[in-house]
C-alpha cells in the first residue's frame, strides 16, 4: 500500500512522548497520524517504564484505526516489529532480529536497538484507536551510562543513519502490513514465528508472581509465548518480559 507519508507526519522539536501527542490528535478528530520528535521529556516504555528519549534518537508513534476485532490487537505488536526489523535488516544490512514480544535486538550481542509500545482504546467491543510507538537508537553517543551494556545504536552499524529515511520505510512497511491484518492474520504470525529468535532459547519469564525458567516452544494465535516450564508444565505468557539465557559457545 503506498501510505501518503508526507501528509501524515507531525513532527515536533521536543514533546513528553509522542504517544501523548498521537492521543490528543486523537481526541481532536485526526485518525490517522505519524507524530515524530527530536526529543521526549516524559517517553514511556512498556510496564509504566520511562524511556530515556536525548536528541540523537528517533521517537515516533503511529496513530491509526485497524478494522480488526480488540481480540487481534496483538497482530499490531507483531507487525510493528516486523517493520522494524525488516527495514533494519534490508536498507541498513544491520542484523536485526526478534525477541518476544516486540523487542528489537541486534546479533551477535543481543543488545537492544528498539523498543515498541502499542496503546489503544477499546469502545463497544470494537477498536477506536491504537498508537504505535517506536523508539530506535540512532546514535551510541545518546545512550545512557547505565543502559550501554544491553543496548546498541544504528551508527555502530551505519555512518550517519538517515533518520528521515528510516522513518519512511518504517512507517510505508507498517502500514502496508495493518492493512491486511484481518485477511492475513495467519501469515503474519507465521512469519513472525520464523523471525522471532526467543523460539527455542530457554527463557526466564519476570511476571508479577515472581520468576519462571524453562523453553520457549511455542507462539500460539493470540500471541501468547509457549513455554515449557523446567519442571515440566506448559505455561503460556502474554505480558511477561522474557529474558534469553546466554547461548553457550
Ligand atoms: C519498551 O519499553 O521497550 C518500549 C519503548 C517505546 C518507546 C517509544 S519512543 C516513541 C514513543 N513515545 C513514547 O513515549 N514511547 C514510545
């Protein structure tokens, strides 16, 4: 689908988060949006986490109503990391992978180099809105101290990335890919099954009730990771944060 991007696009010095931004256009008729800033001084990460949002990154969130049932808004989280790391992988030849849910990571390391958060408001059983948002590491430089050991930057791969660029081919790949969530809901997660590297890794799950070691054997319908635990149990997750052991060499 060719998304008329230009048209789409918000684009602020500074905002508290992209997300907040995407939600008030929202809350003022706009239904489709690209909302991008140079800085964030509130960014948000998943489970109420802060995201360190310096110059020198790139923070955007899509707001857009997919004509999908609430029950496959995880279908949005998968395609998003898809995006993200197709693009990676094929304009900038930086060997992204995935990591359940929607973590993007470069090989060999396992650092970080993305992180997506997907909101979005529920009304009558039905989707009324979802806001996409994206943050990539663009420079080494604007990475906090304390984070550099788990996370990496495009310009350790790429010298002077193109931001604009990137936001382009994120943002044309996402939306071709929500527009077909409904009719190719399977093959979405098939693919995703392929390129998600947690399958098959033993994992530690945080959840709420404390910590579960075992393997990850499988992603079903809902998006849920599959995980056999080492005493044997099947327990399927939807929202833990999953944590690859260290492959040994
Ligand atoms: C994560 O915890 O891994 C998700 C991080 C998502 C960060 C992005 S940056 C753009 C958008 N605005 C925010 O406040 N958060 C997301």
């Amino acid at each position: 689908m060719n998304i008329n991007f230009e048209s789409l696009l918000y684009e602020y010095e500074s905002l508290s988060s992209t997300q907040i931004e995407a939600k008030r256009l929202f809350s003022i008729g706009v239904r489709r949006a690209v909302v991008t800033a140079k800085r964030q001084t509130s960014g948000r990460g998943r489970h109420s986490r802060c995201w360190e949002s310096p110059d020198g990154g790139l923070y955007v969130s899509f707001l857009f109503t997919p004509q999908i049932r609430p029950s496959l808004l995880h279908l949005v989280n998968i395609a998003s990391a898809l995006a993200v790391r197709d693009t990676l992988r094929s304009w900038l030849k930086i060997p992204a992978i995935l990591k359940w849910p929607n973590d993007v990571l470069v090989e060999p390391s396992e650092r970080k180099i993305c992180g997506i958060l997907c909101e979005s408001g529920i009304d009558s059983d039905r989707v009324s809105y979802c806001v996409v948002g994206i943050g990539i590491n663009c420079n080494k430089s604007s990475i906090p101290s304390d984070l550099i050991a788990r996370a990496c930057a495009i310009d350790e791969f790429v010298i002077e990335p193109n931001r604009d660029e990137l936001l382009r081919l994120v943002a044309e790949d996402f939306f071709s890919r929500v527009e077909l969530l409904d009719e190719a809901s399977s093959e979405l997660l098939t693919e995703y099954r392929e390129k998600c590297v947690t399958l098959g890794r033993n994992v530690r799950m945080d959840t709420n009730g404390g910590i579960i070691l075992g393997t990850a054997i499988g992603i079903d319908e809902n998006g849920e990771l599959i995980v056999k635990r080492n005493n044997g149990k099947i327990q399927s997750f939807s929202a833990a944060d999953a944590f690859h052991a260290k492959i040994e060499k």
